[in-house]
C-alpha cells in the first residue's frame, strides 16, 4: 500500500526547489533538491512524477503567490489609480522580499519546461491584476496597444524598480513610488 502524501513533505520540497534554483539554477539535481527538503530522491518523485512537473508547479505556485500578495486586501472602493498603485507596491514588496522567489520564477518563466497550460493557468491567477491594468488604461494613450504588451511593459518596470530597491533600501519607497508615476503617466 503507497504512503499517504504529506503536505509537509511537498512543502518542503517547494520550498527547497527554491532555494536550490535560486542559486543553481534550473540545471539543478532533482536528488540536490531532495536533499536540501530533507527527503530522499525518491520521495520527490512521490510527489511530482517529472521534474518538470515540480518546475510548472513551482512556476504556478510562485505566480499564484505573488498575484495574490499584490491583491491581497485591495481598496476596491478607492479611485482606479489608488487600486492599482497599491497592487503595485505589495507586488513590489513580494518582489524585494522574496529574492530567491523572484530569481526563480524568473529562470522559471523563460524555461522550455513550463507548459503552455501552466503559462495559461498563471495568466489566470493574474485576472484581477490585468483587469486593473484595464481599467487604468480605457481612457490613456496605451488603450487601443494589446493588453499583453501593456502587461509586459508594467512587468520590465516593475522589474527595474525591484533591482533599484534592493540596491538602495534607503530609498526603496522612492523608487517605487517614481516608478508607479511613470507607469501611469504611461498608461493612464
């Protein structure tokens, strides 16, 4: 009879994933990977059969994780630029907190291993993100460009501000603040 599945173990292993592509990268050993989560090879396989099917999930958990912390407590009855500076900064905020998160669902989203359903699925988890975004830029000079290309805009913004906050902390909430107004000047 198999051994019941423990979500410890694949908390664990997620976690672990992290840490080891953050600093190795993608090419890293599935056993290097188990054994930093304390479990044997074999084990991880338990509970991903590939360790593709670890990489997509960590992908989309990674995803879902910081969709969520940037809608998490939103000010829906705020005006549209308040909302979506706040997604803005608890987006920016999982991002200079988490760097081992953010380096590796950078490495993760450029993989050959991440599915077009897991590209798809993560999309999703940004629903509320890209609704947001759609309604900052109905009435700007960005509203008849494809929202992807707005997205991905936002995203090479982002990802700029979050280099410049971890190599300043001092000014971190400056940066973040010059980048969200240059965002909206650019959408809004």
């Amino acid at each position: 009879m198999a051994r019941p599945r423990s979500d410890d173990k694949r908390s664990a292993i997620i976690a672990a994933a992290i840490r080891v592509i953050a600093s190795e990268g993608l090419g890293a050993a599935t056993a290097t990977i188990a054994k930093e989560a304390g479990v044997s090879n074999g084990s991880l396989f338990t509970y991903f059969e590939t360790k593709a099917d670890l990489m997509n999930q960590l992908y989309l958990d990674l995803k879902a994780e910081m969709a969520a912390t940037a809608l998490e407590g939103l000010p829906t009855k705020s005006s549209i630029r308040k909302q979506m500076q706040y997604a803005w900064s608890h987006w920016l905020r999982w991002a200079t907190s988490s760097p081992e998160k953010r380096r590796t669902l950078a490495q993760l989203a450029v993989s050959d291993d991440i599915t077009p359903a897991s590209h798809q699925a993560a999309s999703n988890a940004f629903a509320g993100i890209r609704e947001l975004l759609e309604r900052s830029r109905e009435n700007g000079p960005m509203r008849a460009a494809p929202l992807a290309f707005v997205a991905s805009l936002m995203n090479a913004l982002a990802e700029a501000a979050t280099d410049f906050m971890i190599r300043d902390p001092a000014n971190a909430e400056e940066h973040s603040k010059a980048a969200f107004n240059a965002l909206w000047r650019m959408i809004a």
